[in-house]
C-alpha cells in the first residue's frame, strides 16, 4: 500500500470517527430533549386533572344542601335501581367485546396459518406439526383423549 492510499484511509477512518463522535454528542442531546419533553407532558397531565378535580370540588361546593335538578335525578335514578341496569349493561358490552376480540384472533390465527407453515418448512423442513387445526384449536380426537 503506497504512503498516498494509506493517508487516504487514515482520513476515510478519522471522518468516520468524527461522525461517530458527532452522532453519541447528538444522541445525548436528544435523550435529553426526549426526557425533558416526557417530563412536562407527565406534568401537564397531571395538572390538568387537578384543575378538573378542583372544578369538581367547587361545583359540588357550590350545591351543597340545595335542592337542585342534579338531586332530583339521582333520586330518580335511586328509586328505579338504574345502577343495576348501568351494570347490566356494562356486563353484555364487555361480553360482545370478548366475543367479537376473540372472532377477530380466530379469523387472524386461520388467514396466516399457511403463510407460517411456509415459513416453518423454509427455516425446519423436517420440522412437524403442533397438531392444532388451522384456527388453533386442538383436533377432536386429542380432547376426547384427555
């Protein structure tokens, strides 16, 4: 290698320090900016519920031994056990959430099993089955062994 080509690299290789050294300075500074950043959303956050709550307090300060409409329906509301119902219905959403979430992931586990098996015999060809259908379920014949 000739003097010429070897004071080449020495600056190819000192450049590619420098960046280096240019990209740590910049990613420190960064992390900074980032935590700095999470920290006054964080606070942000926080103080906004506290206004929230003392706008809450206020108001219910306010009403306090009054006779007001808000009274009258939560008597209301007493009276006809809407608590039971708002729980009834609570109950049958979450449940057609479940139903519809748990659909959902069959339908995904049956539309990428082909495409996994594929992968599976690339990596493994003599890989075998888990012996699961394609929805993930087990076969009939390995629960009525059970």
């Amino acid at each position: 290698m000739g003097k010429q080509a070897r004071q080449k690299d020495e600056n190819r290789q000192e450049k590619e320090h420098q960046l280096q050294r240019e990209w740590i300075r910049n990613r420190r500074f960064t992390t900074g900016v980032e935590a700095a950043t999470s920290i006054v959303r964080t606070l942000i956050r926080w103080a906004g519920a506290a206004v929230i709550a003392w706008f809450a307090y206020k108001s219910f300060q306010a009403v306090a031994g009054k006779d007001t409409t808000f009274s009258a329906v939560v008597n209301l509301a007493t009276k006809l056990s809407i608590d039971r119902w708002i729980a009834y219905i609570i109950a049958g959403l979450s449940s057609g959430c479940w139903w519809y979430e748990r659909r959902t992931r069959q339908k995904t586990i049956k539309d990428r099993e082909e495409y996994i098996r594929e992968l599976e015999k690339k990596i493994d060809p003599k890989r075998s089955t888990s012996g699961l259908t394609a929805e993930g379920k087990p076969r009939k014949e390995d629960v009525n062994e059970a």
